[in-house]
C-alpha cells in the first residue's frame, strides 16, 4: 500500500458533511412550503382557523444535537451513522442513517402534542421518497419523545420532541 491515499479514503468520509448540508437546505426550503399545507388540510384544533402552527425560522435549522435553542420550533439533522457500499466502481455508494429532531413549545399540553404530530406530518413530507440533489431519502421511523415542561423561562412553557429517523443514499463520482 503506497503512502497516497486513494480516493475513499479523502472523499468517503466527507460525504457526510455534504449530506447533511444538502438536508439542511432542503429542510429550510421545503419544510415551511409543506407546514403551509399541513395547515391548510387539517382541521383545526378548536374549530377556529387561528395558525397554531408557526414556521421554523431559517436560523433554527441546526446540523447538531449539542444545542439548546432559546426560541421554538426547531430542526436538528444529527448523523448517525454511514455504511459504505464496497462493490460500487468508479462512484462512491453511502448509506448515511440520520436523525431529524423537530422541538415544539407550546402553554397547553394537548395542543402541543397536535402541533407536534402536524410538525412530524410536514417533515415526512418534505423527506419521504425524495430525491434530493445526489440523494434519496427515505423516512424509516418517527419516534416521538415525551412532553416536559420548560424550566427556563416564564410561565407555563412545554416543550416536545419528535424524530424521524432516515436512511440517505448519497452517491457520488469520482
């Protein structure tokens, strides 16, 4: 083995960062668009047309689970793992298994488990069966977290999570 390092070894491990970048923007440019219609077919909660659903501001979507956002809802695309598919020839074949973390608050428990489920509801939408850039992705399971309440802050704040778990295919030539 020469000292040169060959192209899986410079490239391969740096697929991930170009996955979850291509997510990111994807998220950030989808995710509001499908939010709108998530709304726009669901009944509302108590029978009035009042938006319980506020977008995700672009500077709330995050590429790492180390953060603690001040202001909600937000998105966090966390990898997890990559398994590289060895047989490809003159491309480079990943399968990068991620975590997309949805943070809602909300003051009434009931309401933020709806808001929760629409949030997750608008992210598979944006995920599920795409074909992004050189990726596709699939959303393989949602786990949703339990509510807790906010310790920070005023008043009676909850918050709660919920994960879709994904499994991208990212190829690249080389």
């Amino acid at each position: 083995m020469s000292g040169v390092p060959g192209p899986m070894s410079t490239l391969g491990g740096l697929l991930v960062e170009d996955a979850v970048q291509t997510l990111l923007d994807h998220m950030r440019n989808q995710f509001n668009v499908n939010l709108e219609a998530v709304f726009n077919d669901m009944k509302p909660f108590d029978g009035t047309a009042t938006r319980n659903l506020p977008f995700v501001e672009p500077d709330r979507f995050y590429f790492t689970e180390g953060i603690d956002p001040l202001q909600c809802p937000a998105v966090f695309i966390v990898p997890d793992r990559t398994d590289h598919d060895n047989a490809a020839q003159n491309f480079i074949k990943q399968e990068h298994h991620m975590m997309v973390g949805l943070l809602v608050e909300d003051i009434e428990t009931a309401t933020l488990a709806r808001v929760t489920w629409r949030y997750v509801r608008a992210a598979y939408r944006t995920l599920h069966d795409q074909a992004i850039g050189n990726l596709y992705c699939l959303v393989e399971s949602i786990d949703y977290g339990p509510i807790f309440r906010r310790t920070k802050g005023d008043g009676r704040q909850f918050r709660k999570d919920a994960t879709l778990r994904l499994r991208v295919t990212h190829m690249e030539r080389f």
